[in-house]
C-alpha cells in the first residue's frame, strides 16, 4: 500500500464556510482524491493531517500550534514510510495578525520543504516526493472572517506564482488549485463542498500522470 500525506489548514480539513462544522472524509478533496486514485488501481490511504489556522512558519497570538513548520518533522515521523508528501498552506499567512506578503509566505513554504528532505525518518524507509499546491486565490473576505482576514486579498495576490518559483528552486511538484477552482462564494476564503469534489480530481489526475505513486524513491541510508 502506498501512503501519502496531507499537510494542510482548514481548507483540506474541510470546515463548512460560515459554519464549525466538517465535511466528511468522502466529500473532503482527500477522500476524493484517495477515492479516484483507488478506482484507477492505486493501492493508497492518504493520510490528512490538516489543522485550523495552520501558517506555514508563523505563530497565531491566539492559538497555540499554528506554525506549521513546529512539529512537522516529527508528523513526517509518524506517518513514515511515505510515498508523497502534499502540502497545501498559506492562506492563513495573511491574516491580520500578520504584515506577510506572497513573497515571504513562499519563503515559508521553501522551509517546509526542507523539513521534509531532513526528516528524521528510519534508515531505508522512502525519501517521499513532495508536491505543493498553491490554494485558491482568495475573495473578498465576508461573514465572519471579514475581520480576521482585513486587507489579506490584496497581500496574497501573486502567492501562487511565488510558490511555484520555490517549488522549481527546490526541484519538487508544484499545482495551482486556481487553474481548477476558486475559493468560496460565501466565505471568500475555504471550499465548498463542490469545489472539493473538483480539486480532489484535479490531484488525483496530477498524480496519475506524473507518476508520483509508482517512482522508485531514494532511500535514507543513515
């Protein structure tokens, strides 16, 4: 069986927008996307591992554990031996308890990374691949994230073209969810349940043809 990883925030977790409440793990874009690679033969559980609120190297004032790159090496740990690692973050970057750019939530991004290449995984277990997604461009925040997320749309513009830069400097996969789906009409910032469905086909489509699940990983000697 081949295992993946999806590090990732609310979006992937799958918050109902302007609700607390959680779509199912079949509905959720990793269910979908496990459920597609399935049906075309892949033997795989993807693991989710996707916090509220999760930036990818800042601290939320707030809540504790929100900086994603606190923890994550020991996560990788855990879930090894792993095939491909798929990390969906940023947004939350852009809060209003930070002053980020796009730029510089791809520099979070480029460590996360490196986190993933160093992780302390058992000597001949898989070096997974990585793949990167860039979430969907946010809209005009509404409800209640109007606060939380006040001038967050015009910092964020462009951050899909930072990451992809980062994910060539890095030489790993990189897919812009924007090219399939946008962020939520009625929050501005998550998924709806149909833009799940398409961006967990999108994945699964993206894995498939580059081969992701079927390459001959290097292994960690020591």
């Amino acid at each position: 069986m081949k295992h993946v990883l999806v590090y990732s925030d609310s979006l992937t977790w799958g918050i109902i927008p302007n609700t607390r409440k959680r779509l199912s793990f079949d509905k959720r874009w990793p269910g979908v996307f496990e459920n597609v690679l399935k049906a075309q033969g892949v033997n795989v559980r993807v693991n989710e591992n996707c916090l509220n609120g999760r930036r990818t190297v800042w601290s939320d004032p707030f809540k504790a554990g929100r900086d994603g790159s606190q923890g994550f090496a020991q996560v990788l740990e855990m879930h090894a031996p792993l095939e491909l690692v798929v990390i969906m973050l940023g947004t939350n970057d852009f809060q209003c308890t930070h002053n980020n750019s796009a730029w510089m939530s791809g520099q979070g991004i480029a460590k996360l990374i490196q986190i993933v290449r160093d992780a302390p995984i058992e000597p001949g277990m898989p070096i997974p691949e990585i793949l990167v997604i860039s979430p969907p461009q946010m809209q005009q925040p509404k409800g209640q994230l109007v606060t939380k997320f006040v001038d967050s749309q015009a910092r964020s513009v462009g951050l899909g073209s930072h990451l992809k830069q980062v994910c060539q400097q890095f030489n790993v996969h990189f897919f812009d969810s924007a090219t399939v789906t946008d962020s939520s009409a009625i929050d501005g910032i998550h998924l709806d349940a149909d833009q799940h469905l398409v961006l967990g086909e999108a994945i699964a489509q993206v894995v498939l043809s580059l081969n992701l699940l079927e390459k001959e990983l290097s292994v960690k000697t020591y």
